[in-house]
C-alpha cells in the first residue's frame, strides 16, 4: 500500500481526490472508493465489480478509457446484506470559486454565508448539497452525518490550496440532512466533531447537529416596511422599544415555548396596544443553554429551534413589518462559549480566538474572545450581520458588551492584559472591525440601525468613522440609567442630597446618540424588579415607577423597555417561566400598564418631545436647582411647539409652584402621572394662564399644582390679541 493510500485508510488525507475517484493511466482508467460498511461494491447496474483492496475498506477497478459515465453510480451491499447506493462525490470538480476564496482571504467577501456552510447545489443536472468550512490547520476534514453513519472515513473533503477552506459536493443528498463535520488536526492529530459554523439551522438542544436548509425564497409582504425604512428620517422620529425575551415572554397553555408564528400574532397584538414602535429580541441566534439567554451563541447564522424554523422566523419579521413594527436583534461578536462542539479550538488550535488568553479569555463570563485581527474572523462576523438584515429583513441590530471589545484591559488585573502595539489599552484591531462593521451595514442596508451597549466615557460612538468615530447610529446611555435608578432608589426625604444625579446627564446628553434603557439587565441578579427598587409603601412605590417612566419618557433620548416593566412584574425576571400576567387584575398593576402606553402615544403624538432627541436645541432647563423641594422642570421643543414638564420627586403635594414659561398663552395639563386612571391621587391642573410676571429669567410664569410623586406635562395654547382669557 503506497503512503497515498494509506493516508486514505487512516483518514488523515487533505486531498482524497488524488486517491478516490476516477484516475486516467496509460492502461485505462483506474477507479477507488472508499465504502467502510460494504460486502460487496459494483459500477452501475451491469457494470463490472470492484476489488478490495486487502486489509482496507478502499475498493478499486481498472476500466477501459471512458467506459462509464463522468458521474457513475456505486451500488453495494452493507454488512446486512441491504443493497445500498450513490453518485460517487469524487467525480465531481472543486466548486467554489478562486474569486470567492480570494474575498474570503482579504476578509471582504460581504456574502460568505452563500459560499461557506451547506447549500443545496446542483452540478451537471445532479442534485446535491455542498460543504464548505475554513479550518486552516486541519490535517482532514469530513462531512459526517446519519446518510454516512457519523463515520469520518466516507466523505472526506478537499483543501483548496492554502486558503483554508474545504469542499466536498455531495450528491442525492436532500435539505433536512443532519449533519457535522469531523475535524483532525495536523500537529497533535486530534479528532473534533463540530458543528457547522455557517450552519443555517441546529437540532433542538441538547443535541447540536447542524441542519440542511431548503434553498428556497420567502414570500416577503412588507415591501411597503422595507421603503419607508429606507427613506425615513429616524434621527427625528419617534422610536420606543418593547425588548423582549421570546423564551418567557409568554408561554402555551401547556406551559412550553411558543411558536415564531404564535408569537408574531400575539407580541403584535399587544406591542400595539402599548403603543411601541420597535421590538428588540435578547439573542434568538442558536445557542446550547438556555440560561446565557442566547448571550453565548453558537450559531451565528441561524435562528434558534426553540421557537421554529428560520421559515417561521421570517413570517415572525414580516408579520411585525406588516403590522408597522420594527424588529431589532441583539447580536454578539464580543465573545463566545467554549462548547466543544462549537468555534472553540475549532480545528485543533485557536482559530477564532486568541491563543494567549490575555487576549482570548473572558474570564468573568467563562467565554473566548474572537481575533479581530484575522481577516476570516471579520469577514465571519461581518457576514453575519449582513446575514440578519439580508435573510430576515431585521432592521437593526444591537451589538452586545461593546466595552469589553474596546479595552484589552477590560475587567483584567495588572499584568492580566496586553497593551496594544502604542503601549495603551485600547484594542486597535476591535475598534477597526467595528468601524468597518457600521460602514459596511449602513451602506449594504440603509436605514438599518446598529446600536452600541457601551457602558464607558468612549468618545463618538455613535459619530461618523470618518471624523474618527465609531459609526453606531445609536448607544445605550448606561450613565443616565444607572443615574436615575440610583436616586429614585433613595427615600425621598433625602433625594435632596442627590439632586445632581438627575441633572448630570443633560452635560452629556447631546454627545452621542443616545437611547434610555431600562433592559433586563436592571431586573436580574438580586438587583429586584422595577417595582422592587422603588421606596416606600405599596402606594408610593407604583407612584415612583409612574414618575420614572413619565421621566425616561419627556427626557432627551431614544426608549427602550424591558417586558413585564410596563406593568410592574413583582418579582426579578426568571427566564424559565412566563411573565406574572396575572397582576393585572390589580388596580395598580393595569394602571401602570395603561400609563406606559399612554406615554408612548404622548411621545409618538408630539413632535416637541421627539424631533429634537439629540440635539441641544430640543432642551431647555427652566430650574434645574430647586433640590430642596426635590423638583425639575425643563422644556422640549420642536422647530414651532413646545412642551412643558414638571417633575415633583417627592410625596409632599405642592401648591402654588411658579415657573417660568417663555410664552404666554393658556397652559393646558395634557398628561399627569397622578391621575387616578393610574392609581394616582387624582391632584392637578385643568387651563392655567399665564402671568406677566417675570421668573427664572422668563417673561412670564405659571402657578402649578404639582401632585406627589409625580410628573405632569403642559402645552401652551397662545392667546391672540383681544381674546379673553379663560376661566380657570
């Protein structure tokens, strides 16, 4: 047996086409297959039949030139005596082309996910799917499955040259193919079994097999959707988010997940009702535990089975997009988990990640970083965020811990980092995939939206790269949000001491583009529910939530709310069971419900609490200093209306509160967080006029009642000359 051969029957061979196959010699041509359950092995019906070659499994013919088809088929008998048959994949040449590898290998190949994974392909009029993956320092590669009894000898793939990528076409077979590939290693000759990391589909966890899917197009009916999206001025529009975990969101009446499709009708429904724009869904990439909430991902082109098929997730987007809601996804390149059937040492060595862990390890989260710096790695990533906004219509997507990604000495010791090549701690060859990640979505998918969770002072995120920013559209304002949780937690007798928690924000307000998040991360690990970090009694903590939400709603900013804080959920969120629905058979429950959605068609109805949203002109403090009285009051604008809101952060009622207006006119209370259609007291103001008396270096002023604990908003109806005033 020559070396070739053997090679062949150990399964250690990079190129099994120079072995199996049809090969021509001076005598005729000589024909090998490799078919380890076979008795017996024949060509073609009536064709002559194969030798084994001793003490292997590798079966062999000398034919006449030509004297079978190109494509020939093998018929042969297992060890049951069942009569088994296919095309032999080695007649059929390499299939991906030098141009596409080329892409690949410079990391600008923006459609990888046509090319590498599994996909339904015909060649010569022959019906079959093609395999391809990148593992540069595999020794062999195999597609294994249940067509092939999950054994590494039957199809063994082709190397194409020295880009690392490896094919094999296999014919006959269909979509729904379970399969993985097995993976030996050159240096310590290792054998990984893993799955496909372009793979479209994946069983039903526990089992992590990758599925074939269909090479068919979805009937998309949301063309209206996708238009709009393209030409709308999202800068100045209304935008609040509804962000929902679709694992517990709500469950069937036999307690299990629901469908993608039973969802869409249902999250539709009362996304609508509350009066929310966008949906914003924690991670439904595939991943193998259920409690990372999708945050440890292993399949980064694929929805997860949990709720269906990528099918029934399109119809999920599109029933939204039909029904004027947009959807975004929560996307994670930071990190990924260290499952043995996933990324992790994918071909024996560190190929998606760093080596040195200094670089490779998130040691908080027990997950491995990727290396931006190789050009495959970014063009993974980058493939598959155009994957989502290509394949599923989303219109966003917001991209996970990006603070870990800007610093090597992200929550690392002294001597536990790297610096970069200047000696800082910035990680250069992250912020150069992040810049390129927002150019190329935003000029791929106009209007598409990639939003920041950045928790640090980095400057211009959400600012163009070619003035040195990052590129985000938009970045979560963790500051204000740990700000005003912080002091809405104090009693209120001593917020007095805290006044500048409120007011710290607007100094940076207008720097980037921010949204307001109160996510889930606020509502999990003992950090208690909304409802449970508010003080005092029952009363008063519904009455803090009311203001809260009334605040985030008036405030400078894009909103985003977690599921079940729009009616006060009791407890933390658990993600193994649904939403405490129930509640809302309670007063304050339902009220709080019916306030938030009352805000949302507050901020979508008046462009003065909306159009001005990052821009300084669209705010202006009228006090800011009374910290005594534990009050704010400031404007929102649009280019010709105003709005006025007026905060009492205390339980005490106020009468007679002056302020200043820059208008005189009418002011009529159009919202008040104290109404008893909340659960409130029911303490406020109907027609307030104004007077020409000068306060807070305005012309002229209003005499408030302010009710506890709560926040009111007034627009001005300005009198016309010789009209009366009304009464009051």
């Amino acid at each position: 047996m020559d070396s070739e051969l053997q090679r062949i029957v150990l399964a250690r061979h990079h190129d099994p086409f120079a072995v199996l196959g049809r090969h021509r010699t001076e005598g005729g041509d000589v024909i090998r297959a490799i078919v380890p359950q076979a008795e017996t092995v024949r060509i073609g019906e009536r064709g002559p039949d194969m030798q084994r070659i001793p003490g292997t499994d590798v079966f062999e013919c000398h034919l006449d030139h030509d004297s079978v088809p190109e494509h020939y088929r093998l018929l042969w008998t297992d060890k049951s005596g069942q009569p088994q048959s296919h095309i032999d994949p080695y007649t059929f040449p390499p299939q991906l082309s030098d141009f596409d590898l080329y892409l690949f290998g410079e990391g600008k190949h923006w459609h990888i996910y046509r090319i590498l994974g599994a996909h339904p392909h015909t060649v010569d009029g022959i019906d079959g799917i093609l395999f391809a993956t990148w593992a540069p320092n595999a020794e062999r590669i195999s597609v294994v499955g249940d067509f092939n009894a999950w054994d590494g000898r039957r199809h063994p793939m082709r190397v194409r040259g020295n880009s690392g990528v490896w094919e094999l076409f296999i014919p006959e077979l269909e979509p729904g193919t379970l399969y993985k590939f097995e993976i030996r290693n050159r240096q310590q000759g290792t054998v990984l079994l893993k799955t496909d990391p372009y793979g479209r589909q994946f069983e039903l966890r526990p089992n992590t097999a990758s599925l074939v899917v269909p090479d068919r197009a979805y009937d998309w009916n949301d063309d209206d959707w996708m238009e709009h999206r393209a030409n709308c001025d999202w800068l100045h529009e209304p935008m609040s988010v509804y962000e929902v975990h679709l694992g517990s969101w709500r469950h069937d009446a036999e307690g299990e997940f629901l469908n993608y499709r039973e969802l869409a009708k249902q999250l539709v429904a009362y996304v609508k009702e509350q009066g929310f724009s966008h949906i914003e869904l924690l991670p439904i990439t595939e991943h193998p535990f259920d409690g990372s909430w999708g945050y440890q991902t292993t399949g980064y082109f694929a929805p997860t089975s949990r709720f269906g098929t990528p099918e029934d997730f399109r119809y999920f987007v599109d029933y939204c997009h039909q029904n004027g809601i947009g959807v975004f996804l929560d996307w994670v390149p930071a990190h990924f988990p260290k499952d043995a059937h996933g990324l992790a040492w994918f071909d024996g060595t560190p190929l998606y990640e760093h080596e040195d862990p200094r670089l490779g390890e998130h040691r908080d989260w027990g997950t491995l970083i990727y290396n931006y710096g190789r050009n495959e790695v970014r063009n993974f990533l980058i493939g598959s965020a155009l994957f989502w906004l290509e394949e599923f219509h989303l219109d966003g997507l917001r991209v996970d811990a990006v603070a870990s990604m800007l610093y090597l000495d992200y929550s690392r010791e002294p001597g536990d980092w790297i610096p970069n090549k200047y000696g800082g701690n910035e990680n250069l060859e992250a912020i150069a995939f992040l810049r390129e990640l927002n150019t190329v979505t935003h000029q791929q998918f106009p209007g598409t939206l990639i939003m920041a969770e950045e928790s640090t002072a980095w400057p211009q995120v959400t600012r163009p790269t070619w003035t040195g920013g990052l590129g985000f559209s938009m970045k979560w304002n963790m500051g204000w949000m740990h700000d005003t949780l912080l002091y809405m937690s104090k009693d209120p007798i001593h917020r007095h001491y805290h006044h500048d928690q409120l007011t710290f924000g607007l100094l940076y307000a207008f720097t980037e583009n921010f949204i307001l998040p109160f996510s889930h991360d606020e509502v999990v690990h003992g950090k208690g529910s909304m409802l449970q970090k508010m003080p005092g009694d029952d009363w008063q903590r519904f009455a803090n939530l009311r203001l809260l939400y009334t605040f985030m709603f008036t405030y400078p900013g894009k909103k985003l709310l977690f599921m079940g804080c729009e009616f006060g959920q009791g407890g933390e969120w658990n993600f193994s069971k649904a939403l405490d629905w129930y509640v809302l058979e309670y007063p304050n429950h339902s009220g709080l419900k019916q306030l938030v959605s009352d805000l949302n068609r507050l901020y979508r109805e008046n462009p003065a609490l909306h159009r001005f949203d990052f821009e300084q002109k669209g705010f202006e403090w009228i006090d800011c200093h009374d910290a005594p009285q534990s009050t704010l009051s400031y404007l929102r604008r649009s280019s010709d209306e105003f709005a006025v809101m007026v905060f009492n952060f205390t339980p005490v009622p106020r009468q007679n509160y002056r302020i200043g207006v820059p208008e005189p006119g009418v002011y009529r209370e159009i919202f008040n967080s104290d109404s008893r259609h909340y659960g409130g007291s029911n303490i406020g103001n109907s027609a307030v006029t104004t007077e020409a008396k000068e306060w807070m270096g305005r012309p002229y002023s209003i005499s408030l009642t302010l009710p506890p604990l709560a926040g009111i908003v007034l627009t001005c109806e300005v009198l016309k000359e010789d009209e009366p005033e009304p009464p009051e």
